[in-house]
C-alpha cells in the first residue's frame, strides 16, 4: 500500500479518486485551496485514519515540498487547476496561476523530494479546433484555443521535461468531458440551475448542435488507478474517452425529463459554439487505450443518464 498526495482532492473527480485509493487500501492526503472543491465532496470518508485533508494553495513549492516530506509521500495524482473556463477566458492570469503554476510546483516539489510517479490530468482541449480529424496522442500541430486548454499543454511539457531529467514515471490521459455524482459545471448542470429558476425556458448557447463524449467519472477514476500502477519510466499519454457522443440538444430534452418538464421552451443563442474558446465537437481515436483492453462501462448518453439519476434535484 502506498502513501499517495491527491491535488485538487475536493474537487469534481480527485474526490472520487481519493475515495478510490482508499478503498484500495492506500493513505491519501489531499490538498486542495477550496477555490472549487469543497469539503462535503469528502464528507463520507473525511474521518478515515488513512485520509488527510490540508487546506492548501499547491502553487506554493515550498508548501507542496514539506506536505510531501512530511507525509512521506510516494506517488502524486495532479488534478488541481482551475475548471471555470469561462472565468478564466475574462482573466487568463487564473489559468496561468492554477492551471499552469500548479503543475510547476507539483513538478519541482517532486525533484526535490526524489518522488518519482505522478499522475496528471489533461484534456482534449490541448489539441484545439481540429473539427473532422479523429484526435490521436501523436497528432501534431496542437493549438489550444483556450488559456485552460494552453496551460495544460504547457504543463505537458514541463512534465515531460521533468520525467525525463529526473527517471519520473508518469501517466497523463486526456479527459473528455467528464460527468458524475457531486458534478459542480459544465452544461448538465448549468441547466439543471437554469431550469430551477425558470421551468418554462432554457436558454442554450450556440445552436444545440454541439456534440461531445461524455465520460462517466467512475469509469475515469477505476481507468486511473489500474493504469497508474502499471507505468514505466518515461511518458505514457493516452486520450480517453467513450466512441459516442451527445448533442447538447439532447442533453436539453434528458435533463427536462428527469425534472419532469414537459412545457420547456429552448432559446438558442445562436452560432455553433458556446462561448469563444469552446470547441464545439471533437473526436478521439481511441485505438491506443483500447489496445490495452481497457473500454468505458457507460457510453455518452448512458454517462449523461447515470449522471442525471445520481443528483439530487
Ligand atoms: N471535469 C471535466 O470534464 C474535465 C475534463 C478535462 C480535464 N479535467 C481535469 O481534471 C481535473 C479535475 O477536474 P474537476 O472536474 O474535478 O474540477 P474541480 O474544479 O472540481 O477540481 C479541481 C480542484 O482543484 C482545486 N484547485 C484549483 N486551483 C488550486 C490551487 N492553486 N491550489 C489547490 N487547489 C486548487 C479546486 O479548488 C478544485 O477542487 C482538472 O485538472 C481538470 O482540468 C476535467
């Protein structure tokens, strides 16, 4: 079993993950600055013996460092940064700071420390609008079009440097869209809030015709824990993800369904994508991943489903 450092342990999915690990056996200390986290996420295991929460801002390489130190820790899975994109699109210094300088941080802590595994969550939008080709890892000429999705590429490379100069082990997959239980964005759950103040229209943006995969997060967190403790010296990077995809229309319809509307009326506010430096729909070639034997246990429209049963509304 091993000693393991979660960042962005409160959040979205690093709180699913540490629930994991847990039940695997392992110690995790999580750290988190609860910009967007939040501590009910780990309410049902915040009194485990083998679970620490430290209140953190993992930009801080000293902080990061003594944390390691003094939790011995053995392995890292870096998932703090920040998931407002559209917050960020108004201020890029948030995706600099939380997205980027987080991964510095981690990274650096690690060399000092001699910790050598690390996982990193990245994500289909280091790629940019490269709508009609099939995503592979080795396609070339990424240009992300969001500060989010450019600071994640920075971070892969900085991680690839690292790895390299220092014999890491490192496991990066490059999420979807990713849904679940304690979900706190993205377009489920923007229209579950809308809907609440006004049942009788949603308003959509873009036309509703944007499509994207959804993975359900369960199936991401058991994926990152058996491929993380498989992992050879050097970079293994694998995009991940389901075959299926969703239209942003036919979200529309399923949430109304599970609020049980029937009288809604959609305004669309036009144009193909949601907000500057969305990309509208994209397609992974998933052949990598699935040479490993590996497929998700939901496909898009089962994933946005069990999502939608799994909130409490
Ligand atoms: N959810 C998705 O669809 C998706 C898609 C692609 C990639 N990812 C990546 O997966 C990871 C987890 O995403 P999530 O959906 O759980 O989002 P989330 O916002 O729920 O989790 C990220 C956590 O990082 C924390 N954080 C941010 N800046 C920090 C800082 N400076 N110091 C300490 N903690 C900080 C936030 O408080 C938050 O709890 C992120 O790296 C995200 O970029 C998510």
């Amino acid at each position: 079993m091993e000693r393991i450092l979660i960042t962005g342990g409160a959040g979205f999915i690093g709180s699913h993950l540490a629930e994991k690990l847990l039940a695997q056996g392992h110690t995790v200390v999580s750290v988190d600055d609860l910009a967007l986290g939040r501590r009910e996420n780990f309410r049902s295991y915040a009194n485990d013996d083998r679970f620490t929460f430290i209140e953190a801002d993992a930009t801080d390489v000293d902080g990061m460092e003594q944390v390691i130190r003094a939790n011995g820790i053995e392995r890292v899975y870096h998932l703090a940064a920040n998931s407002d994109i559209q917050k960020s699109a108004a201020d890029p210094g948030i995706d600099y700071k939380n997205t980027f300088a987080t991964t510095y941080a981690v990274l650096e802590a690690m060399r000092r420390t001699g910790v050598k595994k690390l996982f990193f969550s990245s994500t289909s939008a280091v790629y940019g609008d490269k709508r009609g080709q099939a995503l592979r890892e080795d396609t070339g000429g990424l240009a992300p079009i969001s500060y989010y999705g450019s600071a994640k590429l920075a971070s892969e490379a900085f991680i690839s440097a690292y790895s390299y100069m220092n014999g890491m082990q490192t496991l990066i997959f490059r999420f979807p869209n990713v849904i679940g239980p304690r979900l706190t964005h993205g377009v489920i759950f923007d229209f579950i809030r809308k809907l609440q103040v006004d049942p009788k229209h949603l308003e959509i943006l873009g036309d509703g015709t944007q499509c994207k995969p959804y993975l359900y997060v369960l199936d991401l967190v058991d994926a990152i824990v058996d491929f993380s403790f498989r992992t050879r010296e050097g970079v293994e990077i694998y995009n991940i993800g389901v075959d299926t995809a969703t239209t942003v229309r036919k979200i529309a319809d399923m949430v109304c369904d599970r609020l049980g509307l029937t009288d809604v009326e959609y305004r669309f506010t036009g144009g193909n994508v949601g907000w500057k430096g969305d990309v509208p729909a994209f397609q992974y070639d998933l052949s990598r991943i699935y040479a490993t034997g590996w497929c998700a246990g939901h496909n898009s429209d089962e994933s946005v489903r069990a999502t939608l049963e799994s909130l409490e509304i």
